[in-house]
C-alpha cells in the first residue's frame, strides 16, 4: 500500500486539470503568464495524481514572483506500453523543459512524486551543461516509510467524513490496487475503454485515473531501491510535521547543502488553504533568493 506522501489526491484536486476550472487554470499558467510577466520560469512536478487545483492555485498565488510551468507525466496508455518508470517521467520533463527554456539557469519545485522527479531531471540537466539555480522539495519523504493500516483506515475514514475523499473514489482505488497488484492493469484499462453504458462512465473515468497514479506510486517505490548520485546542488526541503520522522526525511546526503524548512499542514493539504497562505510566502522567499539582481527587476516589475 502506497504511503501517505504518494496518496495526494483529494477530493478537491484532480490528475492532470480534470475538472474544467483546473484545466482553465493550467492553461492560464502554462501559456498566458508565460506571455506575459517575463519572470523566471520554474518548473513545478506534481505528485502521482498529477496537475490538480490545489497545484493551480500554488501556481496562481506565485504569479507575481515566478512563470510556473506545470510538469505532466505519461499518461496511462504510455505508461502501459512501457513508460510506467520514473526514468520515463524525467525523460518527459527534459523535452518540456528543452522546449519551454532551452537556455538559461532552470528552478525545479517538486511536490510528493515530482520531488523524486525534480531530482532525476536536476541530475541529467547538470550532466548536460544546465545550471540549476533552484530546486525545492514539498514534503517529499524517500526513506520508503509505510504506513500502518490502523493509521491508514483511520486516515481515509477521516477524508470521506470531510469530503475530500469520497466512498465511491476509493472503491475505485481498490481495484486498480488489486489490478495492479495481480499484474492485471492492463486488462483493467482495457475494460474500463470499452464504450458502454453511459451511466458507468464516470466510473471508468475514476478507475483509469486511479489506475495511473497507482503505477506512478509504484515507479517512484522502485526508484527509491536504485542507487543515486549525490548533486552538487543546494535544495530547499519545506517539511510538514511528520511523527518520529528525521528533519531530513532522507536527502540528507543527496545535495552538497539541503535547507530545511518547516511549513503548516499535512502532505496532502499544504498547497490548499488555509496552510497555501502560510506557506506559500515561504516557498516564494525561497524562489526569489536564487534570482539575479535583474531577475528581481523583473519581479519587481511584475508586482
């Protein structure tokens, strides 16, 4: 069963802008303020649900200090015809971050799954002669931590009482756990394309996103039993309170220098309000203290 810090969907944020609100934010994020603000680009790596609301909204609140470029992964029927690993997900970041800002220093901001991500691609950028100017980990924990079932059920009982998980959602996460874990996923995304009944396609909707980010948890698991390569990098690590957990929660080791810094919430809720007022000032005084002084020009500008 996948961790609590890979479990980030809630009832508010859906994979890849799936709600119609989400998905105008997005593209507001990735085109019009690209356009328009001239700021320094950061590259924001969701976790395994994808690009959701709650990450739209981070986006927005940033507007002023940073252009927020969204990360997205491949998507199911790519990761069933072999791109499930979290190698294939920087590969994909690389080509969007070759295309977007070919030259120029790059700031990375991973959350959950997308710090694992962050992490390849600052490597392979590094590698190839870019300089990373900033990267930053939301609550990112690599030291493989389970958590117990009591703790889980009490944990998801919790989310559907407050409405951010409903019954019907995590039925369907059950299947796609059991499909993936019998080694069926692709016979499950197979029944779950098939045209039918009308009234069951919000269902098979449901499952096919599950589906996917059940793969993505499973390549990020599979990443943290691989050996990895110290960087050369400062990063900036934004920690939730998590019990009997080090400051660390695991990077320690992987960066020449890693700032810690603690912010308001849970995993799941950081980015959505009200922790995102709180907390959103920290992640952006951490952006902004890689700036240039004419990226700050430029800010300042903006603002």
């Amino acid at each position: 069963m996948a961790p609590a810090h890979l479990r980030t969907a809630s009832g508010e944020q859906g994979p890849e802008a799936s709600t119609p609100r989400a998905a105008e934010v997005a593209t507001q994020t990735r085109r019009g303020l690209v356009r328009e603000t001239g700021l320094p680009f950061v590259f924001l790596f969701p976790g395994s649900v994808g690009y959701g609301r709650s990450l739209a909204a981070l986006a927005g609140v940033m507007a002023g200090t940073a252009q927020i470029v969204p990360v997205r992964y491949p998507d199911l029927r790519m990761m069933l015809a072999g791109r499930a690993s979290l190698a294939a997900m920087a590969d994909d970041a690389m080509e969007q971050i070759g295309r977007r800002q070919p030259t120029g220093p790059v700031r990375l901001l991973g959350h959950s799954l997308g710090g694992a991500v962050a992490f390849e691609v600052a490597g392979r950028l590094l590698e190839g002669g870019r300089s990373v100017r900033f990267i930053g980990i939301l609550d990112t924990s690599i030291l493989g931590e389970r958590s117990e079932y009591r703790e889980t059920l009490s944990r998801t009982v919790q989310r559907i009482r407050t409405s951010q998980v409903t019954a019907a959602r995590m039925a369907c996460r059950g299947i796609a756990k059991i499909a993936a874990r019998l080694g069926c996923e692709g016979l499950l995304a197979r029944m779950v394309d098939r045209k039918g009944n009308s009234q069951f396609n919000a269902t098979r909707f449901r499952i096919t996103l599950e589906l996917q980010e059940v793969l993505r948890s499973r390549a990020f698991f599979r990443w943290l039993d691989q050996p990895k390569a110290s960087l050369p990098l400062t990063a900036t690590l934004f920690r939730c309170a998590r019990k009997d957990m080090p400051q660390h929660l695991g990077w320690d080791g992987l960066f020449a220098r890693l700032d810690v810094v603690a912010i308001d919430g849970g995993h799941i809720d950081l980015i959505m309000q009200p922790h995102l007022t709180r907390n959103h000032p920290l992640i952006e005084a951490a952006v902004v203290r890689s700036y240039a002084p004419t990226e700050l020009a430029l800010r300042g500008a903006a603002s």
